[in-house]
C-alpha cells in the first residue's frame, strides 16, 4: 500500500519523500484526504530502442514461407 502524505507535508518533506521513491516505493499526495498525484519511481532511462538498426537482415522473398503451412492448415488445404 502506497504512504500518503497531504500536499503541505509533500511539499516540506520532498527530498525524503524522492528518497522513499527512489528506494521503490509509491507515494500519493492528496489534498483534503483526496488523492490528486502519485509519485512513483521513474522508468528505466538506460533502453535505447534501435540500436539493432541495420544488424538484422532478412530475405524478403521467403521471410513467410514457413507460415504458408500455417495458413494451409486453417484453410483445410494441408496434406497429411
């Protein structure tokens, strides 16, 4: 269950709060006992996505010959 603290309390105690966050844990600032914001540890920032562009190659003629077999066998066309 996620600590909740009221905005004034977020606001005076932030650096320990980012502490709690940062050791994995969810905080819910709420203002009149209504949560309004969830501070939660941040995403990984280390994934680059792409840096596989231009490693992998592939023939394009026949990349889906494997799945012909696939598709005789749904439409009752495969031979047994």
């Amino acid at each position: 269950m996620a600590r909740q603290v009221n905005v004034h309390e977020a606001k005076s105690s932030l650096s320990k709060l980012l502490e709690l966050v940062e050791a994995g844990e969810s905080v819910v600032i709420a203002r009149a006992g209504r949560p309004v914001a969830d501070l939660v540890p941040h995403r990984r920032t280390d994934i680059t996505f792409g840096t596989a562009a231009g490693l992998l190659h592939y023939d394009s003629e026949t990349f889906d010959d494997p799945l012909d077999d696939i598709v005789d066998s749904f439409e009752g066309s495969a031979q047994l």
